[in-house]
C-alpha cells in the first residue's frame, strides 16, 4: 500500500513538529521609507527567507543600497530572525 501525501496532509504534519510556527517578522514604519530615504516609486522591496549566515551575508549586500527597502524577514530558527531584523532595524 502508497501512502500517498497530500496538501492538506503536510501542512498538518510540519504543524505538528513545528515547521509551522516559521512566522515572518514584519518591520516597522521606518523601514518603509521615511526619514528621507528613495521615493517609494524608486525602490525594489524585498522581503528575505532563510536568513542564516549565508542569508544574513547576502541582507548585509542589499542594506548598503538605498534604492533597496526590506520590508520583512523570515527564519525557522527564531534568533536567525530576530538577528536579521536587529540588522534592518538598525
């Protein structure tokens, strides 16, 4: 007998093992471009996933351009996340 896997089905089981409590940090308004920075227009939002060291190394390339705005930033390991947004933050 297959077990076959669905959707539904693993979306439930990475609930159950913890998968599922990867929940996006979402930045605050000055992240969005006040304070002077590029006209929303101008700019390329980005959003990162996985921001462990290779991700926080390539957020780090992207921070240093102006026209480039991190609106949030996602992680499974929950200090992975909170280091990445300390690094847009600031």
């Amino acid at each position: 007998m297959v077990n076959k896997l669905n959707r539904r089905g693993f979306l439930k089981g990475t609930a159950m093992t913890g998968l599922g409590a990867m929940f996006p940090y979402v930045l605050p308004g000055s992240a969005i471009g006040k304070n002077g920075m590029v006209a929303p227009s101008n700019r390329i939002v980005m959003g990162a996933i996985g921001v462990g060291s290779m991700g926080q190394g390539d957020l780090n390339g992207f921070l240093n351009k102006q026209e480039v705005q991190f609106v949030a930033v996602c992680d499974v390991d929950t200090s992975h996340a909170a280091q990445a947004k300390k690094m847009v933050d600031d």
